[in-house]
C-alpha cells in the first residue's frame, strides 16, 4: 500500500491531468515518483495493491477510471471525489 503525496499535472487542472505523482510506503518509508501510467499499471496487475490519499484523519482509496485513456481518482463511500486534487504540486 502507498499514499500519493503530491501530484503533477499538464494541461490542465482536472483528474485527467495528472501526469504523475508522489508516494510514500508507509511499512518501508520509503518514497518516490511514479507516472500516471505506472500506478494504474500497480494498481490493475495486482488487485491487493492500494493506494490511498490522506483526507484529514481518514484515508480514501485510489482508483482508475476507465476511461479512454484510463486516468486516477479517489473513491470514497461509493463515489468518485477530489482528493487527488487537492494535494500539493510539484
């Protein structure tokens, strides 16, 4: 499991502009930058891997939208939300 941090975006301000993002693993501490394109690959290749953004003291899970071409987003009690976006940027 990891935390996204941080995001980048290009083009624009919305979910779809994410290019890549900031983590943490929170058993290792250890960090890192990952593209958009690698954690939906993380996330999809293996159904137990999570990602999560901190939303004050609770967490909300990552997921990918599928779309055309697939994008981030956060999912929390059965509906898609703005966390990702509120992050800091790089």
């Amino acid at each position: 499991m990891i935390y996204i941090t941080a995001i980048h975006l290009s083009g624009g301000d919305k979910h779809e502009h994410i290019e890549s993002l900031r983590w943490e693993n929170p058993s290792t501490h250890k960090t890192g930058q990952s593209t958009k394109q690698e954690i939906i690959r993380w996330l999809e290749e293996n159904k137990t891997n999570e990602a999560r953004v901190r939303s004050g003291a609770d967490f909300v899970r990552v997921g990918v939208v599928k779309a055309s071409p697939p994008y981030l987003r956060t999912y929390a009690n059965g509906v898609w939300t703005d966390n990702l976006l509120a992050l800091p940027r790089f």
